[in-house]
C-alpha cells in the first residue's frame, strides 16, 4: 500500500489570532526569467475555512547541488509579516470563500 505524503502544517500567532501556514510551493527556477516563481505559503486561520496563498517573488537562483527549502527553515517572523500583510490587503480569513492569492514582497509586506 502507498504511502501518503504528510504535508508539515505549523501554528502560528498573528495580532493575537491563531493561524496555521504549511509550504504550498518551493522556489522554482527556469533560464527563462518569465518562468520563475517565489515560494507561496498557504495560509488558514484556525478557526476558519478561507484559504489564502501567499507568493514571494523567485529571489536568487541557488547555486548548484544546493538543499531544497524545507518549511522549518522559514522565519516565522517572515510567516507573520506576511499573513499581517494578506489581512490587510483584504483577506478575510474567517469569512468563506474562494482561495486568495496575494504577492508580498522578500520581506512579506
């Protein structure tokens, strides 16, 4: 029987709201500068349904044979920021709803 894949979620406090972010997609690179993507979080609030992912821009390609991001080697300072930053630009996490895809900068803001 197959294994399923466990994803890592983790719990975080936001302006006192309990929140729970996993890693949705790791920095993809490409020799084509219109083919990378960021890291993007997916975010919940504890209690609530409404999903959003966060995208951070590709930053610098890693140098060859370099490890992969694990989830545990983001900053949750980082985290944070970037879920302050999804709320104020509109998400609403208690409400339901479709997905929410917000673009942050580096820093998360």
């Amino acid at each position: 029987m197959p294994r399923s894949k466990q994803i890592a979620e983790f719990e975080i406090e936001v302006a006192g709201e309990p929140y729970i972010w996993r890693l949705q997609r790791r920095p993809q690179w490409s020799s084509d500068p219109t083919e990378r993507r960021g890291m993007a979080l997916g975010v919940r609030h504890k209690e609530g349904q409404r999903e959003a992912v966060i995208e951070f821009p590709p930053g610098p390609q890693p140098r060859f044979g370099a490890r992969q991001l694990q989830p545990a080697q983001i900053a949750p300072e980082l985290v944070a920021k970037a879920i302050a930053s999804a709320v104020a630009a509109g998400w609403e996490p208690l409400s339901r709803g479709k997905i929410v895809n917000i673009a942050v900068d580096e820093t998360g803001g």
